[in-house]
C-alpha cells in the first residue's frame, strides 16, 4: 500500500511522519507533495518518506491521498489532478466544510473519506471523525481507521453533518480549552504567581482533572459535585459561572464554530 500526503503543513507533515512511523506501513511507502521547492528539499533529507513537487510524479503511484491543503485551495488542485488518478484510489480529506460530494464530482473518484481531525494529534493525542462513502469497502474503511488512529484515536461517524458538528467540538476545541487555561493563568498572575508556577498551577489541574474523568464512570456534573461543598469555594466559582451564564456562552461558542464550518461547506457546492 503506497500513500501520498498532499499539502506539508502542519496537519499534513503530522499524518505523514505518525503513519511513516507505525508498524502499517513498510519503510518509505509514503509520499508527500508540497509546493514549495525549499520544503521539498528538506523533506527529502528525511529519512521516513519520499517528497514530490509535482502531482503526475506522485498521484498515479498512490492507492490512498490524504488531502491536507486549504479548504479554498481544494478546487485548483482537483483540476490539477484530472487525468492523473486512477479508478480504485480513495481520497481523504481532512479540509474542514468540503463535502463528499464536492470531491466526487471535483475528481470523478467514487472511494472518498471526509475526516476532521484536531491539534493534539501533533503529540499523539489527536481525535479524528470520519465518515466513507458507500464505495469504501469495509476492510478499507478498518484500514483507514488505523492509519488516523496513528495520531490518536478516531470515531466512525454515520452521518457527514456530524463531521460540521465534530468541527465545533473536537476540531476547534483545543482552542477552548486554550482560552480556558489562558484565564485562569491571568487571574494566577494577578493573585501574585509567578508566570511559571501559574502555567504549573493551571497545566497540572487540567492534567489531572482529565485523568480522573478518564479513570472513572462519573460525568464531569459528578465531578464537579464531588469537588464543591456547599457554602465552599469551588461552589462560588461555579456559581459565578452559572450567574454568568457561562455554560451557554460556552456552547454558542461551539456552534459558532459548527455553524461556520456548514457556511464552508457550502461554499463548495
């Protein structure tokens, strides 16, 4: 099995080296393109795959494409791939709001997995959803699944309106918890911590609160109960959150992010 990976960026280069990395693949039956000739160059002074500037050296050779370019950059590259494809690959895209059936008539390509993956899986600790078309046989939609689970771990999911909705959850939600941690890292140096200790203070709390959610059957609601004591501290920071409303803000948020990934979608009708 030959891959090729287009587009070196960030999520790109990271699906590239964690699936070079794994036991799935036999040694350099990886590809990746990027256009950039500088990029080319360094990537081919790795030692884990084969780099390519230019699609026709590269897309007949592969059997699956991860496709990891700008959402508005998909529509000139599929042009560019006319004629160089072949019947049997399967296109997976990880473009945030282009749909399957954007891709199907973009390349004339039946097999076609639309995935959303998030950050963390720059460290190994990424979610993915995806979803196949019908045309993906299921000994090729279990071997795709390994190849996601490289840079973490992935969901099936049965309808591609929940890779939007994945958008505004997994996708976008390091971001959140990101702005979380950066408030709390605020009011640490405003009590009088120093910048390192807030970052300590505030890194091990999220650490170790989600190893014991993890760990354990209990909701985060439960967790939060076992915290709080009533008339204690924890409890008047909950319910400040609540007198702020937080929690709604919070999943407005999200489906700001859901909502914007359906406008991206449709922008590729």
């Amino acid at each position: 099995m030959k891959i090729l990976v287009i587009g070196a960026g960030n999520m790109g280069l990271t699906y590239a080296q964690a699936m070079a990395k794994s036991k799935i693949l036999k040694k350099r039956n990886i590809m990746i393109l990027d256009s950039a000739e500088d990029k080319v160059e360094q990537l081919n002074k790795m030692a884990h795959f084969d780099a390519f500037e230019k699609l026709e050296d590269c897309v007949p050779q592969a059997d699956m494409i991860f496709v990891a370019v700008k959402p508005h950059h998909s529509k000139s590259l599929f042009e560019d791939m006319a004629g160089l494809t072949t019947k049997g690959q399967i296109i997976i895209s990880i473009m945030a709001g282009v749909s399957i059936d954007f891709i199907r008539k973009a390349t004339g390509l039946k097999k076609i997995v639309r995935a959303m993956p998030n950050l963390p899986a720059q460290v190994g600790k990424g979610l993915t959803s995806y979803i196949a078309s019908d045309e993906v046989s299921r000994i090729e939609s279990l071997t795709i699944e390994d190849l996601l689970n490289t840079t973490g771990k992935s969901i099936l999911v049965s309808k591609e309106k929940y890779i939007d909705a994945s958008t505004g959850i997994s996708g976008s939600g390091p971001a959140y918890v990101f702005y979380f941690m950066q408030s709390m890292m605020e009011a640490a140096l405003q009590m009088g911590f120093s910048a390192n200790d807030s970052k300590v203070l505030v890194s091990q709390t999220f650490e170790g609160a989600i190893e014991l959610f993890n760990q354990s059957d209990l909701t985060p609601d439960g967790w939060m109960k076992k915290v709080a004591s009533k008339g204690g501290t924890t409890q008047a920071a909950l319910d400040s959150m609540e007198d702020n409303k937080l929690n709604e803000l919070i999943k407005e948020a999200a489906f700001a992010a859901f909502n914007r990934a359906v406008e991206l979608g449709e922008a590729h009708v």
